[in-house]
C-alpha cells in the first residue's frame, strides 16, 4: 500500500496549494478564499521512486454545528486514514490559539507528525520558524508552497520512511488511470441529491451532503470497487445558468464541473424530481451530448411524490428533453437508497454501448437498407448517393458515410439515419454521431472544350430557340 499524506491545519493556510505541488496537478481548487475546500481530496504524488498519496482537507475552525461541522468530520476521517501528518501554518498570521488546539489534537493521534510553515517567502525562515517551536511538534519546516520554495526538503524528509519499500510502491503507482475501472460523473443542478448519491453509493459518508445549494464546490474523484468491478465515482459542483453565477468561486466550481465530464466515461445526470424540470436541467444535458459522454438519467426524490405529480414530471421529462430518449432513466431516492443500486449496471451498459465494435459489412448493409426504403433528397435535380459506411471512433460512436454531395445532406436526414442506426444496432445510452465524406471529383474546375461538330450543334439549337421564342 501506498504512504498516505493527509495535511491538516487551520483554514486558509496553503494546504490546496501544498496539495497541488505535492501531486503536481491542479486537482485542488485554490483561491485567497477560506473554507474552500470541503471534501477530502485524494492524489497521487511522486519523488524518484518513492510515491506517495496525499489528501487535502478543509480548514479546522472548531465549529460545532452547519457545513462547518460536517467539514471537520471530513478532516478526521482523513486523520484516522492517514500514516503521516503533515500539519500546516501560515507564517504571515503567526501562532495562533487554532494551532495549539489543532496541534494537540494531533499528537493524541499518536501518528508521524511534520509540521510545515507555509507562506515564507520574504521573510527569513529561521526568525519566523523560531515562533512555531512552542507547538511542540517538533522542528518546522519552512516552505512557500505557491512557488515550490523548502518542498523538496520536506518532501526528502517525508519519504526517508518509505525508500525501503521504493520497489512495491513503485510498481503500484506505475497502473495507469485506464485501471481505476469506469469514470463515472454525477453531474446536476445544486442541492439536487449528488452528493447524497454519492454517499449511497459507497455506502459511507465520503463526501458532505447538505441541504444548503452549493455544499460541493471542487470535483472529488473515488475510486472503489464493488463486485470485483472497479469504478470512480466523480462528484461535482451544481451548475446553475450562466446570468445567476457571480461569485467568483462558483465560476471556477463549474469550470471544474466541466472538466470533470471531459474527463469522465459515463455521466449520471440527477433529476430534481419535487423541484421539477427546468431549462438549466435541458441546457446541461445538451452540454452533455456535446462532450459525446455516454448518459444515465436519475430522477431523485421520487418518493413521496403524489401519483398527479409523478405523471407531470413524466410528461415534463418527454417534453423538455426529448433528445435524450437514448439515455436509460430511473427513478431513485438517494436519501432512502430506492432504485439506486441500478445505476452502476445502466453504466455498465451505456458505457459498453460507447466502445462498441460496429462491423464495416454490417454498417454498409444497413445503410443500403435504410437508403432504399428512404433516399437522400435530391440536390439541384441529382440524388445524394451514400455508398458504404464505417466506424470511425468509440464513446461516443461515430460512424463515417462515405458518398458524393454529402455537404448538401439536410438535418433531418442525418436524424433520420442516427435513429435507423441507433434502433437497428440497439445502442442505447450513448450519443450517436455521423460524419459524411465525399470524393474529390477529378473533373473539378475543368471546361470540357467542345468539337466544331458540337459546336455547330449547339449554334443551330440557340437559333432554333430564337425563334421559338420570337
């Protein structure tokens, strides 16, 4: 098993930023904003052959009830998982009373502690360390995380524990993402049951749920695995319409949202059942289909409703996103776990659907099919002629038409194919896609020179049509 590294401290001293220079990423969303970070954010880090996982926490205040409280369970959770703490202060605020308690907390815990004083940079590091001695955790270590400063040190400190096992970490590091099984993106409006899903799903509280809009602001990545099937579930930030987001921080949680579905293989888009459907509830399901991600739909909070109100909701659905009748619904209740365990096996399907093999034989006899029982329109008196087809990608499929005047191929005509294609294929769950090619044409920009017996030809049909018209 991999070392893990959880950074513990007060809110607003750096750990986000220490996350990202430790993992060499930018998974943790970081701004001069405190109480950012909510959820327990887990990455992998690296120093020539000693790898490592670090896991970055929200800030501890010491409060007792709301959001707060529910991120301080988060930390200790982390607490409780990890082997090395790193606890870490801000060397512009100095030692603060938060400190000492945090700083007694840790050593009841008994385990490896390191304490790392962020922010150095233009100060002298052995005058400002020399305050931090009184915490009683040993010898600081200065570093300025935002530019890299004293990291490396801390980092040699970190991993002289772990060099023996250098060649097992090594080997368990080197699995590529490909082998953290299926990426799967819970995406939806806020406070519309994502991150109670989530939690229902591992069976654990992993990530804070809340009733307040707006409790997820980064994307959290967790693997698990279930029935020797291994998954990573991908909780998101809610995206509400573009004109309502001010906050600056809202803008970089949706950027990350947006990131998060680029990045997945199935994204499960959560349904507000008692709140209706909504236009932002279309427009995300459009981004969706744009990024090609294969779909789920989840329709949360569905017990409890009135049977009138469960047929408003159906029609609401048929009515407003109708261009998503390829992706499976179902009808769950994160809260009470109704119907949720289905959504891991429509996943399954829609994401097998998404990197399927489609024959070039059986897509070429198809499209003759569908092309004689219904043909192209004709373009300026010619008929479109769509000769063979093939695979051209998976997830999303996309399958290449190869033909002559294909540019001048209608929308409609596209839909009509994309629905004989899905329907004679059965691929459900996934976005179809078509790409029309066409020949060059040699005689392209050539003017075919005329004989003087065409010539005359011609002369004798321009005069006849003269004098007809006379």
């Amino acid at each position: 098993m991999l070392p893990v590294i959880a950074l513990i401290g007060r809110p607003n001293v750096g750990k986000s930023t220490l996350f990202n220079r430790l993992t060499q990423t930018r998974d943790a969303l970081v701004a001069d904003y405190p109480g950012l970070t909510r959820d327990r954010q887990y990455g992998i880090g690296r120093l020539g052959d000693c790898a490592y996982i670090v896991v970055d926490t929200g800030g501890l205040s010491g409060a007792d009830s709301g959001v707060e409280m529910l991120m301080e369970r988060q930390v200790r959770q982390a607490i409780a998982e990890a082997d090395h703490l790193v606890f870490l202060v801000d060397a512009r605020d100095g030692c603060m009373s938060g400190d000492f308690a945090i700083a007694a907390e840790l050593r009841r815990t008994g385990k490896p502690l390191t304490l790392a004083v962020n922010k150095i940079d233009g100060h002298d590091p052995h005058l400002i360390c020399a305050e931090f001695h009184s915490l009683g955790v040993g010898d600081p270590h200065p570093i300025a995380a935002n530019d890299g400063r004293g990291v490396l040190k801390l980092l040699d400190s970190l991993c002289a524990h772990w060099m023996a096992a250098a060649d097992e970490l090594t080997a368990e590091v080197s699995a590529g993402p490909d082998d953290a099984g299926i990426r799967i993106a819970v995406v939806g409006r806020p406070n519309v049951g994502k991150s109670t899903l989530i939690n229902r799903l591992l069976g654990e509280e992993r990530v804070i749920a809340a009733d307040s809009p707006g409790t997820t602001r980064d994307s959290v990545f967790i693997p698990f695995t279930i029935n020797e099937r291994q998954y990573t579930l991908i909780d998101t930030a809610g995206v509400r319409r573009r004109g309502k987001v001010v906050d600056l921080i809202e803008k970089f949680s949706i950027i990350k949202t947006l990131q998060a579905i680029d990045a997945c293989h199935v994204a499960i888009l959560v349904l507000d059942a008692a709140s209706g459907i909504s236009e932002q509830d279309a427009s995300l399901a459009a981004q969706l289909i744009e990024s090609g991600r294969a779909l789920v739909i989840a329709i949360n909070k569905w017990d409890g409703l009135l049977p009138e109100r469960r047929l408003q909701i159906k029609e609401d659905i048929a009515r407003k996103l109708a261009f998503l009748d390829f992706a499976e619904q179902h009808r769950i209740s994160a809260l009470h776990g109704s119907g949720v365990g289905l959504l891991l096996e429509a996943a399954e399907r829609a994401f097998a659907n998404a990197t399927r093999d489609l024959p070039t034989p059986l897509l070429t006899r198809l499209l003759a099919e569908t092309v004689q029982e219904h043909p192209p329109p004709l373009v300026h008196g010619h008929r479109i002629k769509l000769r063979y087809a093939h695979q051209g990608g998976r997830n999303p499929p996309l399958i290449i038409i190869h033909g002559n005047q294909t540019d001048a191929v209608p929308d409609s005509y596209r839909r009509y194919l994309i629905n004989r294609f899905r329907s004679r294929l059965d691929i459900k769950g996934t976005p179809l896609r078509l790409e029309f090619k066409s020949g060059s044409n040699p005689f392209a920009g050539r003017r075919n020179i005329l004989t003087p017996r065409q010539q005359r030809q011609r002369d004798r049909l321009r005069r006849f049509i003269r004098r007809q018209d006379t």
